[in-house]
C-alpha cells in the first residue's frame, strides 16, 4: 500500500495541485479502524508515509496535511504513543481554529481526541486549558461556573444534533 499511494500522490502533485487535493481526500478518507493492536501497529507506516508525503507535497500546513496528521495522531493515541499524538493533534486544533469557529466540528472533534489524550498522559492542566473558554453563551455562564466550583471537569463541549441549541457541555458528574 505505501509504493502505491506513494506513487500516486507524487503523480497527482506532478500533474496539478487540485489533482494532489482531490487524490490526498481520498486517501486521507479512511482513518483506520482496526480489529485489534497489532492491525493498527502494522498500519502505522502507512499513515506515516500518507501524512510525511502530503506534507511535503502540499505543506506542511496543507488541509491535506492536517488531515493526515489528525488520522496519525489518532492512530498514535491508539497504540499509546501519547506525546507524539498529543503533538500532531495540538498543531491540527491550532490549524482549524484559525480558520474555523470554535464550535465547527471540526475543532469539537480534534478537541475532544485531545481530551481523551490528555488525562492518558496525567496532563490535567492541559484538559483544563483545552475547555477553559466553552463558549457557552452568557446566561449560562453562571450555571457554568457553579458546576465547575463544585469540583466538576469538562470532558466536552460540541453542538448537539438540534439546531435549538448551539453549544452543549458535557461535565464529569451528575448534577442533582
């Protein structure tokens, strides 16, 4: 698989960058899912190549690219390489969030890989920055910090499945 989508993103760039984007979208599709460790750990230089290649050929900064290193940093996380999948999905939460709201899914997606990822490498503070500003909006606020001073963590924040409501946050306990 890797002399092929090798050879195939390096004809794609040859031929045009919008050819590079479109073949890079495909690839860049599956994510992996894997029945068990050893599948996911024999993928992992595919995914590497696939991200390295785009960033390369695109830049490093490419949509492309991004989306390669957030299906790397998702693999990573998976077979324990916490700091380097930490690293690869910070720099995909710091691409998206110049370009798109803080509640696009985009963003809520990559956060909560990062909110995952991080309390599996003990990095408390670093879940707590991540879900520092919810964007909740200002009546709300107040119930916010209530359920944050009694010790509560926020695990989540994304847009629920109706367009009733914008922002959902999701905490780690049961309200009374």
């Amino acid at each position: 698989a890797i002399p092929l989508a090798t050879g195939t993103l390096r004809a794609a760039a040859a031929e045009s960058p919008q050819k590079l984007t479109d073949v890079a979208r495909e690839l860049v599709r599956f994510q992996g899912f894997f029945n068990n460790t050893a599948e996911a750990s024999a993928s992992e230089p595919y995914f590497r190549t696939v991200h390295s290649l785009l960033a390369e050929l695109a830049g490093p900064q490419s949509p492309a690219a991004m989306a390669a290193a957030e299906n790397l940093g998702g693999l990573l996380g998976s077979l324990g390489k916490l700091d380097e999948a930490i690293a690869l999905r910070e720099a995909v939460l710091a691409h998206l969030m110049t370009r798109f709201p803080s509640d696009d899914s985009r963003v809520t997606t990559v956060r909560n890989g990062l909110s995952i990822l991080y309390p599996r490498a003990r990095n408390v503070a670093k879940l707590q920055e991540l879900y520092q500003d919810t964007g909740l909006c200002e009546h709300l606020r107040a119930a916010e910090k209530y359920v944050r001073d009694s010790g509560a963590r926020v695990v989540s924040v994304g847009r629920p499945w109706s367009d009733n409501c914008r922002t959902w946050v999701y905490f780690d306990t049961v309200l009374d």
